[in-house]
C-alpha cells in the first residue's frame, strides 16, 4: 500500500521513534558503534520527544512529516531553516528515515518530495543534509534526487558525517 505524508502531531511520536530506532539499527549496523545501536530504546525516545514537542516545533519554518500507511507511520522526515547558514544556504533537511520494510518502495522519495517542497515555499533555495559517511544506500538515494557531495564533514558523538546539498527547483 502507498504511504500518505502529511504533518505530525503529538500523537505520531511513538510512530516515529519507532522508525528512526529500527532505521539506525538496519541502516547504520557496522557504521555506528554497536553498543550506540543497543542503547536506542522507542520507549525512552518517544518520551523525549513528547516532552520537547513544543519546543521542536516553536519555528513555524521548520516541517515535521510522516508517511503513513494502513495506520502506522513508516517514515518520517524534518525540515526547516538551516541551523547554520553555510555559504548563503538556508535551508536544511535534518532528518529522513523510512523503515527498513519500506526500502525502495516510494516513502523516503515522498517524503523527501514534500520536505523540498516545503523549503521552496518558505522561501528556501538551497538545502543542505548530513549523512553519515560511508552509507551507501542513502548515498545512493540523495544522488537519485539531486542531493551531491560538497566537500563539507564534521565529526560528532564520534561519527563522521559528510554534506550533502541541493539547489532547489520552484
């Protein structure tokens, strides 16, 4: 069945901690440190995120989508003004996960496709991303729509991340 993406709500926390847990456990198995993936806990992170809903969502430019399919959130992916304005670009896509089960069969590509859209109309241009490096799956995704390798890394909590960027078409 095809997902829907539309806003979250409060109410999509526990569906989306319940896919950003199990994506870092199937995507980032091998490059994150395995005791990182053991410690994740849904219970823990949908806790987390109902207490800091307001304040995650005080910008009214940034954007927190779900797709959702038979009634369950399969994928989820946050969007809004850059956390640093690097090189004039002001928009940033923070977050995109669909699960595992969901690979491959159009969530991610909606989600990202409502993510940009949202930018542009905000006003956005150009978005930049972090993704872990050495991912190649989401490597491949990003290049598939547009989203290339712009020399940029940083390294946090121990992970290398490289940047990715996108000039965005209205």
């Amino acid at each position: 069945m095809t997902a829907h993406v539309r806003d979250a709500t409060i109410g999509d926390a526990a569906g989306i901690a319940r896919v950003r847990v199990e994506t870092w456990r199937a995507a980032y198995s091998g490059l994150v440190p395995k005791e990182v993936l053991d410690r994740l806990d849904v219970q823990r992170e949908t806790a987390h995120r109902v207490e800091r809903w307001d304040e995650h969502h005080a910008d009214a430019g940034s954007h927190d989508l779900v797709a959702v399919a038979d009634s369950e959130v399969v994928g989820w992916a946050f969007a809004g003004r850059a956390r640093e304005e690097l090189d004039g670009i002001t928009g940033e896509l923070y977050a995109i996960y669909a699960h595992s089960e969901r690979w491959s069969r159009g969530v991610g590509k909606a989600l990202l496709a409502e993510a940009e859209r949202r930018l542009i109309a905000d006003g956005h241009r150009r978005a930049y991303l972090w993704m872990l490096d050495g991912n190649a799956r989401a490597a491949a995704f990003y290049d598939a729509h547009g989203w290339h390798l712009d020399g940029g890394e940083k390294v946090e909590e121990g992970l290398h991340e490289v940047r990715r960027v996108k000039v965005l078409q209205p």
